[in-house]
C-alpha cells in the first residue's frame, strides 16, 4: 500500500497569511458599506517599469515566428540574463561571482523551498523567531525539523530577535548545520551591517555550517555600512548560499523570476554544492519562460533601473508615513528604512491576534500578527508599505483615531 | 558540519540528452562543413500559435498599467485556466474534474520530480523500463531508489517493455505501491488502450497503490481505443494523479505550463493526496506568471485550438515521414501514430550508441540511444518528428542512404 510522506500531517493548521486573508474576507462580508485596506501581505502594486514591459512584448513577438521562436531553454537561465546579474547585481559592488554560480529559478519561494533537497535530512537547522514560515515548512516537510509540540518544531534551533537584542539573532550556544539568515528582515525590517554578519560568517567557517542567504529585499536597502549580498564579506562563498528575487525589486510578484548563487568554492566534504544543485534544477526544472527572463533582464537596462527606483523609492516613502504615523500614535516602531516592512509593538501589551483582530474591526485595516511568524512575535505586528501612498495614509489615519 | 543528501552522489554521470547533445556538438566542430540535423531531442520548432501572442502580449500591456496589474496570483493557477481546462480536456471527454484538482504548473518535469515529497521515501516504485529518466533520478534523489548497481537501482521495480510485449508493462509479480506509466509513451511511441490501462487501474485498486501517470503527449493520439486521460477508466480518480503539459501540446517548451491533477477521491489511509499536494505548492512554489496563464487559456479558444491542431498534424507527418522511411529501409519501427516518438531496432543487432555514432558520423544526423533509457532500450534508437518536415526528410534520406 502507498503510503504519504508522515511529516506533511505534522503541519500545523493553516498557512499564516491563508488564515489572514479569511479573516479580512470574513469582516468585509460582513460589513459590506467599510472598505478593509490590507497593508498586510507583502504583495507590490506599483505596474511593471515600461522597459520590462516593451521587453516582454519584444520576446512574446518573437515566440510567435519561426525565426524568434525559442523552446527549452537552459535550466539554469539564459545568458543573457546570468551575466546582466552578475554584472549588476555583484560585479557593481566589487564581487567576484561567475554566471555558472547563478541560477535562475521562478521564485525565491521555490528556491527556499527547494534547496533542502540538496541537504541531508539530518543536518541541525537554525531559524530566526519571528521567520518566514516557508523556511520551517519546508524542513518539516522533508522530516528536518522533528514534531510539532506546543508551537515549536523539535529539532529546530530557534534564535529569537527581540526587542532587547534588537531584533538580530544571536550566535547558537549548540553546533548547528544550516542557518537562514534574511536581511533587510522578514518581518522585522531590520538589516544586519557589515560587522554583524562577519560574525555569521566567522561562525559558519568554524563550524563548517552553511548560511542559507534570503535577500529578497536588499533593494530597499538605504544606509551605507549594511551589505547588499552577503558575498561583500571576506570568505563567504565558502559557506553561503544566497537568494535573490525581481519580486520585491522590481515589481515581479505575478512575473516570477528570481535567482539563487552557489559559489564553486562551497564545498562539503569536498562535494561543491553548485554540482548538486545544478543536478537538482536539471532534473526537477525546466527553466524559466524566455518572455519572463527577457523582462528581468530589462530590470537592468537604464531605464528599468531608474524605473524600479522609483517604485522602491514610492515604497519607501509609505515605509515611513507608516513609521512616523505608528510613532506619532505611541507605538514602538522597527523597520521600514532599509526594508518594505515595518515592526510594531502592539499597545499595552495586547496579543499579537488580539491588536491584529482590534484593529481590523475597529480601524478597517488589515495588517499581520506577528505571532504568526514565530512565538518570539507575540506581542507585534508586521505592517507593509506596497499599498499604494493613499490608501497607506488613509489606513494610518485610521489606526491613529483608534489608538487615541 | 553541513552534511549533503548522499543520494545526489550516487547518480550515475551525466544525464543523457546532455550526453548526446555533446557528442553532436563535438562532431559539428570537427566537420564545421557538413550540417548536422538533430531529430534528437524532444523539442518542438514551431512558433506559439498567434491566438496565445495574442493573448500574452495583451497580459503583458495589463501588467504595465495599475489597474491591470497583477501581484500574487493563486499557487495553484488562476480560475480562468483551471475553469478552462477542466471544460475542454474533462468535461469535453465525459469526464467529471472540479477545478481545485487541478494545480496549474511551469512544467510536468517539474511535477513529476516534485510530486515524490508527497509521498513517504519507503514506497516501492515501479517504472517502465526504458524510461523517462526523470522518474528515475528523482526518486534516487530522495532515496527511494536505493543502489546503482549494474546499471540498475536497487530498490525500484523495472518494467521491461521489449518487443516480445509490444512495449507494454507487466503487471508486476510483487506489490508495488506507486507505478509511473506514461501514454503515449516516451521514448517508445506506443499507447494504452482502454483495455490495457483497465488491467493497472485495477491493480492500483486492489493494492492500494497510485498510479503517476503521465499524458504530456495526449494531444497526438489519433486512434479511437486510445484514452486521452487516465480519468476515462471508471474508479481511477481513487488511485492515479495525472500529468499534463502545454509544451507539446502547445509548443510551450519554452514557455513554461502544464498541469497536475490530484482528485478529491484519492486518498491514502483517509489523507486526501489533493490537500498534501496543494500544501506543497502553497509552501514551495508560488504560481505560474499571470500572462503565461493568460497564453495557456488562449490555447482553447477556438483559433487557439485549430492553430495548435494544425501543428500537431505538422508533427505527426514528420512521424509518419520517420516510420515509412526507415521501413522501407528494412527497419523495424514502432510508435509515430499516436506520439511524436518512433521507437526503431538497429540494423545487425547494433548496440544503440554504436548506431547513434554511426549515424552521427556516417550520416549528420542526431537521434537518441535506446539504452540512454534504461537497461531494455538497448538495440533501439528514439527518433523524434519535432524537427522541420524538410530537416525531417533529409534526415531520413541521409539515414536511408547509409542503411543501403
């Protein structure tokens, strides 16, 4: 008799921002006449820049002749689009990485997913708490993370980011095999400087661990002394892995195109990791369509450069309406100057659901528990700033008049 | 310290078609004068039928403007796809699927690999043999498939499909708990009758086994007793998931779509396999691009249809073109009715490298060794009628001449 993998029955309940969405459906049907506003999930809003645009419409011109016409395409990406990243996104700031380190996949999401094929299933994980919870669902999956009991996983490493460490996650007391690290934060928003993930680093050499790298944000990255990639620190590519996505930066959320880098020098017992992984990406992918991969590729044309910048920088600036807006109304507030995330403090204690369910029937306004990204949440909440700059001022204003 | 998956190192060197694809580019490069035709690999060469550009290019405008814009879409597809596809390849064929069975994809490749973190690494599988490599490599990639010892995996049941069986399966003499099947086939060409697939929809039953079975080339089934899904055997919603693609239908290779479905009814020890499965793409995949959706669904309509028929019986007649030139070289021949495959025995009792180089050298054309397969495929070579009808013909010509 065929049996299921046992490990997707320990999962608890539902998906974090499933059970969100219910819940602002559940009060908009109920109250048909107010208008919820969501800053709740980290979706952007802001159209494609013209130049994707006019690329893709070149590309899916081009599908239509038998001249232009393009079947399989390279798993791991066309060229076109491997060196524009690697010029850009590394070469630009000084480091050394190789087309053939570069994979281009459909999402960061998948990628984080993804990756732990690569790794035996006994290799100790840490995780931040609060995390993105694709990174703890995707090892219990696979049998990585033990059981489920009173909210934790069993055989995870959690390192909690609170207020009094400043949300950055501490060096493990134990040995631990695999770390996801993501910086500019989700949720916190907060960025790890240059010093700070030396330490990581450092920890990750000693004790041949690998760092998991989740920069899917690093375009709202403002302040000088915090890094870009993770590479930008002096022996990295011997212990990292990191992801990166046009999501975020250029607005791809539908178009999906993203890219992970496995640098050769990544090797466990003498095994390099881009091997496997490029193993696994032939043998599980087929690549992404040649109409998308055309479009991210105009991400680094001159003019998408300065049109992603603009998006980024209109996003930013909800950032900090919310910022000064949450501050102005009492509120503990972190985040939202290098990341699209802001981390709030939830008033007199409340429970993260509790402000999160105040908040929505009081104010009309959809934000995210922070429990829901890990226990050390409890007591904050995850507000977004891909709404567009009205609806963002309109739910500020709202929150202020229920917290006067 | 970091460990790996150990099963990636005991996969035997490299995949085939990259084998084969660098034994044609060496040739090309010692004989730059003589033009090699590949009838190799399974790609299709004509361009995407002017109903999807349409559509695709009007997706690809929406996107650019904000009110057309589209962030996150469902991981599971959009409801104009699912809705679109249940009405033309179910409903159309008397066959009863609800749109949330079917999970929309970037590939059947992909499906087929990802669709084993579903199920416990302690099934034993069985596969044809020869084989589509994938379902394979990616069960020996999650440890399902033991050993490589001799050419072969330790702990997977091979089906051997010869001659002497008309290159069907056998029902296995030992219980097996999951079967991938494949009609029409890939390599060999050859397809299940009603009558045949009856036979494993009631092992399945009987064993509580599941069947994986994939129909990625329906769309060139011409004979009447020749189902087009699995879905038409009575009582195998209990007991099969399918696997469908646009690639060939479609020519979507490079375009990236197909489909799983996962019926309500089939369940394992009372788990419905559709939640596990829909669990699994919420959490490592994040849906297919809006506008490449937007292509798939223009597939049904009725220019989408009649364009993508028109290219299928373009196909069709290079298969027709393979299966009678190589007969009337004195070749036994088998597939190419119903399948853009022809399945040939090589001449003197050949091994099927020995007659790929031959053919390579002697006559500039690329085909596929049997054996490349698996084990049984040896003596045999997989043609495919993806090429141009005129690259097709000479192909077959030049064979012809050196067959004399």
């Amino acid at each position: 008799m065929a049996k299921v993998n046992d490990n997707f029955l320990k999962l608890p309940g539902s998906y974090l921002f499933s059970t969100v969405a219910k819940k602002i459906s559940a009060y908009q049907e109920t109250n048909p006449d107010k208008e919820v506003i969501k800053i709740s999930i980290g979706d952007v809003t802001r159209p494609l820049a013209k130049a994707v645009v006019s690329a893709m419409e070149r590309a899916v011109n081009e599908m239509g002749t038998s001249e232009g016409f393009r079947g399989y395409g390279p798993e791991q990406g066309y060229d076109f689009l491997r060196n524009a990243i690697v010029k850009n996104d590394y070469n630009k700031r000084g480091i050394d990485i190789a087309p053939d380190e570069i994979f281009v996949s459909d999402g960061a999401k998948s990628d984080c997913g993804n990756i732990g094929d690569i790794f035996s299933v006994d290799n100790l994980v840490a995780v931040c708490d609060p995390v993105y919870p694709v990174y703890i669902d995707t090892n219990a999956m696979s049998g990585r993370a033990g059981d489920f009991i009173n909210g934790r996983w069993s055989n995870l490493v959690y390192m909690p980011c609170t207020e009094e460490n400043g949300f950055l996650p501490q060096l493990p007391n134990e040995k631990v095999d695999i770390i996801y690290l993501c910086f500019p934060n989700n949720p916190t928003g907060v960025c790890a400087t240059y010093t700070e993930l030396k330490k990581w680093v450092e920890y990750a050499r000693e004790n041949k661990a690998v760092i998991l790298y989740d920069s899917a944000y690093e375009a709202f990255i403002t302040d000088k002394d915090v890094p870009h990639s993770i590479y930008e620190i002096e022996g990295t590519k011997e212990v990292a892995i990191e992801f990166r996505s046009f999501s975020k930066t250029a607005g791809f959320t539908g178009t999906r195109c993203a890219y992970t880098v496995v640098p050769h020098e990544l090797r466990l017992d003498g095994v390099e990791l881009n091997g496997l992984w490029n193993r696994r990406q032939c043998t599980k992918f087929n690549g992404v369509p040649y109409v998308i991969q055309r479009g991210a590729q105009a991400v680094y044309s001159d003019e998408g450069i300065r049109e992603c910048r603009e998006n980024i920088e209109y996003y930013l600036n909800n950032a900090s309406i919310i910022r000064k807006g949450l501050q102005s109304a009492g509120l503990s507030v972190y985040g939202g100057t290098n990341a699209p995330y802001i981390w709030a403090k939830t008033p007199d204690n409340m429970g993260s659901w509790e402000f999160f369910d105040f908040v929505l029937s009081e104010a009309g306004v959809g934000i995210t528990p922070g429990v829901g990204f890990g226990p050390s949440g409890e007591g904050f909440v995850r507000l977004t700033a891909f709404s567009t700059k009205e609806n963002t001022e309109e739910a500020i204003k709202r929150i202020q008049k229920i917290l006067k």
